[in-house]
C-alpha cells in the first residue's frame, strides 16, 4: 500500500498567508532603483503565478526603475503574448494599465542573436564536476537581455527533477535562458547518472554544474522559490541567493512530493495533466513512476490529449526514436552528432536497461495512450494503446494487486521503501 506524505506533513498557506510570508521575506531594498527581470517558468509547472507576479509587483512596482518578465522555456515552444497574459494572471485592462510598461519576453534558445557568452566550464571544470563521466570545454551563453538589468529575480517552484535532481533555483538560468552548448552538454550528463540515480538527490553532478555556471553571470541574482501541491497551493517560499532559496526549497519538497511505496507495481497507469501537451514534458510522467515499476512491468502514458512529440524536437526524436542509455553509449559515433539534450530526453522516457550484443533490453515497456497514431510510437519505439480503450477507474484502489493509478502525473516522485 502507498506511504502517502504529501498534506499528513505540511499545511499550505492561504492566499493572505502568502502575501504575508512574501512580503517579510522579501527584500524590497534590494531592488530599489534597479533594472529588474523577473524570470519564471512557462506552462508546463504548476504554479500559482497569478498570485505570486501580483504580490511580487504589488511589492517592487513602485520602488524598480523598471520590471521586465522572461519566461524560462529552455527549449520549450515560445508562448504567445496572450499566453503569457494568462499564465501571469494579467487581464487585457491590466495590460494598457498596471503593467503597461511590463516588458513580457520569451527566450529564445536556438537565436543566436539574442544569446550572449559570459565565459566557458573549462575541460578541467567539467571533469571535476562530472567525476570523469565527460571531458570538454563547453561555452557558457544566455539570453543576452540579461545585460539591460541590474538584477535577475527568479520565481519559480521546485520539485523532483530527472536532470538536476531538484528543479528551481539557478535552473531557471540553465538551462531556463541559456544557449544549447551547455544545456546538451549537462542534459547528457544526467542521462550518462541515469533519471533512477539523480532525480530526487539534491547534491548532483549537475546541480554542481547549474551552479558553477550562475557564478559567470555578470549581474545580480536573487531567488523566490516556493514550494506547492498538485493544486497549486503553497507550502513555503524562500527568498535570497539562488543557492540558499533552492536548498530551503528544495529540503521542503523533498517532505511533500515524494512518495514510498512497499514494493514495485507490474503496471502504472501514469494520466498527464493537460499542461503536458507534448511527449516531450509528459515524459515525466514516466520519470517520477520508473522506480517503482517491477522488472518487465509495463508503464502506460495515459494522454488522450496529446498528438505531438514535440514541436521543437520532433523530427530528430523520429530520427532516433527512444532508447536505454547504453544504446546510445555503446554506438557513440553513429549518435553524437544528434543534440545531446534530445539523446537524454530519450534515454529517460525509455528507462533503464541493457544492450548487449546489438540486442536492446529495456527493463520495463513504455506505452503511450494518445492522439499519437500506432505507426508513429512503432517507430520511435514506444508501445501503443488506444486511449479510447483504458478506462482510467478500472485502474483504481488496486495496489494490492500490483496496479497503481497516478490520476496527475510528473511532479510526484514515487520511489520505493528502503
């Protein structure tokens, strides 16, 4: 039977009791007189943004020389103005009043023009901070606008994460505004420990690597990072140095978003909120359930919304379908010149296994319930399922007989006892 550890610990605040905690913790005179970008996440995180960009302007609107907003894509689809508007909370009247001179900004990952370098990990740097796994120099580039600001001001949640360990803090730089160079590069890194090795530890190769490169940029950075349930209701929230704010953050959701269980499933049905509207971030509903699907188990995908792999990177995931880390390794040459972050991306929807003598093993099946057709998942490799054909309640209360329904999947992580 599932270990719930979610509200039993922790209460959330109300919206008064944010505001409150917000307002104590920030530190208004910091920014006063100051170029200020706030940077917060896209769609994709649950986040009540709406309350928090309300109180953080209701607290730096008047004292800031100017305050700006940045979503964080990394390499996300750019959101249209009326998106963003949305995602903020932002009413059309708002816009041409309270915030008409918010300026609102994509980032923009694969331009170039609008990314600057701010120095490089050398290749002693990353074989320190990898432990050997990788040796390289690799060209530390964000979003250039950074230089029009005095300060950087991040605001996003942390969670569980199969890259970092922990997501939030100096992330929403790198690789939330950064250039591809050192995203592919530390992406790989984490595919090379593995989703089942990194996610849910909070001192990891990569958060090293987050990390030492935020000491390059050229500006000052500080942090509101906070800490939600699945309805975006806050536990805590933290400000200060990137570091300090994510290690606060960071010990709280270690307490609510981590599940233990007594022993692995033979089948998850693993549902995606809507706000996963491409494989490429519903994935993660298989990134917080793979440990605890037993040896040849099945883990099913279950997005009936979903007909697309991934605007930005959907032809090369065709190119190369999904595949265990070793696939990849053991035929380097034949794949290292496909974007490293798109190898990782793959390695960790398919999971863990072994590839021995040209012979591909994965250690459990990935199937995909969605508008993506049985032709298209044959040939990335993934199983298929008509979502016409699961009915979601006849998956639930059955832990006892090995099945476990997760109805919003990909912030949770579920790991087993011990």
């Amino acid at each position: 039977m599932l270990t719930l550890q979610d509200d039993k610990k922790m209460q959330t605040l109300s919206e008064a009791e944010v505001r409150q905690r917000l307002s104590e913790r920030l530190d208004t005179a910091e920014f006063s007189g100051k170029k200020v970008l706030l940077i917060v996440p896209d769609a994709t995180r649950t986040a009540p943004l709406p309350l928090l960009f309300d109180a953080v302007y209701g607290q730096l609107g008047g004292v800031t020389a100017q305050l700006d907003v940045m979503i964080a894509l990394g390499t996300h689809p750019a959101m249209p103005e009326a998106a963003i508007l949305k995602l903020l909370g932002i009413s059309d009247e708002d816009r041409t009043g309270r915030y008409a001179d918010v300026g609102l900004f994509n980032h923009e990952w694969d331009n170039p023009a609008a990314l600057t370098s701010i120095g490089e990990l050398t290749r002693q740097d990353v074989e320190e901070i990898s432990e050997g796994l990788l040796s390289l120099d690799v060209d530390v580039q964000i979003n250039a606008r950074i230089r029009d600001y005095d300060s950087l001001l991040v605001l996003g949640p942390v969670f569980p994460h199969e890259v970092v360990g922990f997501s939030g803090g100096n992330k929403y730089f790198f690789p939330g505004i950064s250039g591809p160079d050192l995203l592919n590069f530390f992406h790989w890194l984490g595919a090379l420990i593995t989703n089942v090795g990194i996610i849910g530890v909070k001192d990891t190769p990569v958060r090293r690597v987050v990390d030492r490169a935020a000491t390059l940029i050229p500006v000052d950075r500080r942090a509101l990072t906070f800490v939600v349930n699945g309805k975006a209701e806050i536990y805590d929230l933290f400000y200060g140095t990137p570091e300090a704010a994510w290690d606060s953050a960071a010990d709280v959701s270690a307490q609510v978003h981590i599940e233990r269980v007594a022993k692995p499933f033979k089948q998850v049905l693993s549902c995606a909120p809507l706000m996963y509207d491409e494989l490429w971030v519903a994935g993660k509903c298989m990134y917080k359930l793979e440990s605890v699907v037993e040896d040849g188990g099945e883990l099913i995908i279950f997005a009936p919304h979903l007909d697309e792999i991934s605007t930005e990177h959907g032809n090369y995931i065709k190119e190369i379908g999904y595949h265990i880390r070793d696939y990849f390794q053991k035929q380097w040459d034949d794949f290292k010149h496909y974007p490293w972050g798109v190898l990782a991306h793959s390695t960790h929807v398919r999971g863990t296994g072994t590839f021995e003598d040209g012979v591909e093993k994965p250690r459990i099946t990935v199937t995909l319930a969605s508008q993506i057709p049985p032709e298209v998942c044959h040939q990335i490799n993934l199983a298929y399922r008509d979502p016409a054909t699961i009915d979601v309640e006849s998956f639930a209360n059955r832990e006892d007989e090995g099945i476990l329904l997760v109805r919003k999947a990909g912030e949770q992580l579920y790991r087993l006892e011990g």
